[in-house]
C-alpha cells in the first residue's frame, strides 16, 4: 500500500473528526437561537392578546406613578392659518412622540406589565378557589402524598422517577398554597434587571445630566426630563416668543411668564399669536424630524424590552415545576437546560441590553442636541435633520448619476 495514500486518508479521518464538534456546536448554538425567537415570538403575541382581550386595569394602581414635571406641560401654540396649523400639528406630534417614548421606557423600569394586566387578577382568582376548596385540596394533597410514599414503599419503582412525583406535587401545593408570592417572585427579575442596568448607568454618566441625583430612578427623571427639554421645551419656547427663554421654566408657570412677555416685548407678542407663519413651521419642522427617529428607536427597544419581561415572567413562574425534573437523569435535565434554563439567561440578557440600550440612545440624543447649542444655530432641532437630508440627497443623486452612466455603458455596448 501506498505510504502516501495512507497519510492522505488519515489526514482526512482527522480533519473529518475535527469538524464534528464545531457542527455539533453550530447546531445546538442554530437549535438555540430559533427556541428564543420563537419564545420571544409567542410572549409577544400572548403579550397581544392580553392586551387586546383583557379589561385595562386602573392606572392609579401602577407603583411608582407620580407624574414628572414636563408630564404637566400642555404642548399647544395659538395662531391661524395653514402655516400655524402644520406647527401646532407638528409639534403636537413632536410632543407627544417624546412623552410616549419616555413613559414607554419608564414603564419598563416600574413594573412587569404582563404581570399588572394578569398576574394580579390570576392571584387573586387562585387565592379564591383555594379558600373555597380548602377542605378538598388539603386532604387530596396528603392522600396523593401518602399514595405516592406507600407506593415507593411497596413497588420500589426508580428511585428518580419517585422523587420527582413528590417533588411535582409539592411544587404544585407551594404554589397554589402561595399564589400573590409566587407571582411576586417570577415578576421581580423583570424590573429587578432594567433597574440594575439604570444603577449602573447613574454611577458612569457625566455630572451635568445627573447632578443632585439622589437615587437611580431621579437620575433616569432628570436625563428624561433633559431629553423633554431638548426636544420639545426649546423648539416649543421658540415657537410662542422666539427664543429659548421659556425652555427650562416650570410648566405651571410658563403661561404667566409668557404673559407678562407679550405685555412687555412687542416682539414676543408677535411670535406668540401667530404672526410668523413660516418661521414657526420651520421651527416645528425641524423639531419633529429631530425627535422621530430617537422616539421609534427608544419605542423598539421598550417593547423589545417587555416582550422579555413578559417570556422571563412565565419563565420564572415555570421554576418549581422545571427544577425537579432535573432529578430525572441526564437525558431530561439536558431537556431542562436547553428548554428552559438557556431561555431564561437569554432572556435576562435580551432585558438588560434593551434596557442599556434605551438609556444609551437617550444619552446619545442629549448629546447631538448640545452639539447644535455648541454649533450655535439660532434655531433648535436643525443641525442634524438638515445634515441627515444633505447626505440624503448627495446618495439620491450620487445613485442616479450611476444608474445613468450603467445605462449609457449597456447602451454602447
């Protein structure tokens, strides 16, 4: 035989047996990304219907809900005309995009909404039947206790099939027996994460969005409300005097301090009801064009958020039935791991990185608007949006003059 064939056929049984472990990793590592899709898949549709189906509950029960101070502003400019009307729109829009890009994120920080819509109700509702059933469920619980010890004692059946019976209906006992703890538990980690993440961004940010913070949660109001007052304060103060003067006043007290404006400055007055048509649409413009892509990436980024509260809720409320069967050999707790343990860490990170996420574009957003003040533009919100149509237009253009020059190519040929 041939020593050189011999060498070529071991190299290749070598190389062969080299690439099953990389195959079998990518299978498994393919295996788990198409499980966490689709568990993110069906969290959010179940997320859905719940909220579709279920009655809404009241608002005044949400935990931590005092209102922020720019929640109070009333984001409205007078004045008639076509020209007034698109900026009294426009910035309605630019308002109302900030204030539900902001709640949105903040909600994910306060409570589990998955949990606030059903897991409120489903305790209760578990709590009621149990105390109807008292009787019932205390004896069925020892009978089934007492069958499944006899039956070990007298069969001698597998020692870990054995074990998870009694494992199995204890779980299920602890959480009939204890339904609004249960609940609480696996609805903890969901804002137990985000806050976590928020903690971490207060301690690292610069002293000028978090000075005088006193907590985690005053940190993420004062970065919010300096979000709100760059995007929607400033272009709206400028829109009702033509300046800024009004951008970091209160809310409840801009109506005085823009009256007493109107009495004294002419020029005011003028902006205020609606002689500067173009000016204010621009203005309003501008500021919309601004804040919409900031608003659609920090909305993405919350429901990408609460759909994994939602899958890390019902992920953690499968706990006390998915640990015992553990117990059960390697074969069912490899199924654990893969199933619901791998999930469960995916979905924990998935929370932390739109939670840092979120905190990062608003971070990012503050930071482009201080660039305009630093570029000194006279009007807020322009820098950006008239770069990013700049840009837009020179690849409009620079496509067509390809598109024309392949054309004339594929003509002389």
């Amino acid at each position: 035989m041939s020593t050189t064939a011999q060498k070529h056929r071991d190299r290749s049984r070598d190389a062969s047996t080299r690439t099953v472990p990389r195959a079998a990793e990518r299978a498994v590592a393919g295996q788990f990304r198409v499980v966490l899709v689709r568990y993110m898949v069906a969290a959010a549709v179940l997320l859905a219907v719940v909220i579709v189906a279920h009655p809404s509950r009241d608002a005044g029960s949400l935990p931590g809900g005092t209102p922020w101070s720019y929640q109070n502003e009333t984001v409205d400019i007078a004045g008639g005309g076509v020209l007034n009307a698109w900026a009294r729109a426009a910035v309605r829009a630019t308002g109302w995009l900030a204030r539900s890009s902001i709640e949105r994120q903040r909600d994910v920080y306060r409570f589990n909404l998955f949990d606030f819509l059903v897991g409120g109700q489903t305790a209760d509702g578990v709590g009621g039947w149990r105390e109807g059933h008292r009787p019932l469920l205390e004896g069925g619980t020892q009978l089934v206790l007492l069958g499944l010890l006899a039956y070990g004692i007298l069969r001698r059946p597998s020692a870990r099939t054995w074990i998870l019976a009694i494992l199995l209906v204890l779980a299920a006992t602890l959480v009939v027996t204890k339904p609004h703890g249960t609940m609480r538990l696996a609805a903890k980690a969901g804002v137990g994460i985000p806050n976590v993440m928020l903690g971490a961004v207060a301690r690292v940010a610069p002293n000028g969005e978090t000075e005088g913070a006193r907590s985690a949660d005053e940190a993420h109001q004062r970065l919010a409300t300096r979000y709100w007052t760059s995007f929607v304060a400033q272009p709206l103060s400028r829109l009702q005097t033509g300046t800024s003067v009004l951008a970091e006043a209160d809310p409840s007290s801009k109506g005085g301090v823009l009256g007493v404006l109107r009495r004294n400055v002419s020029g005011v007055n003028d902006w205020a009801i609606g002689r500067r048509g173009p000016e204010r649409a621009f203005i309003a413009t501008s500021a919309l064009g601004y804040v919409l892509p900031f608003a659609v990436a920090l909305g993405i980024l919350a429901m990408l958020a609460t759909c994994a509260q939602t899958l890390l809720f019902l992920l953690c409320l499968a706990a006390p039935f998915a640990v015992p069967l553990t117990v059960d050999g390697p074969r069912r707790r490899g199924a654990v791991i893969r199933w619901w343990l791998l999930p469960l860490l995916a979905s924990a990170l998935v929370l932390a990185f739109a939670s840092l996420a979120s905190l990062a574009v608003m971070r990012v957003a503050n930071a482009l608007h201080s660039s305009d003040e630093y570029v000194g533009m006279l009007l807020a919100g322009s820098t950006w949006p008239l770069l990013f149509a700049v840009l837009s237009r020179w690849w409009i253009v620079r496509r067509r003059k390809l598109r024309r020059a392949a054309g004339v190519n594929a003509t002389g040929e």
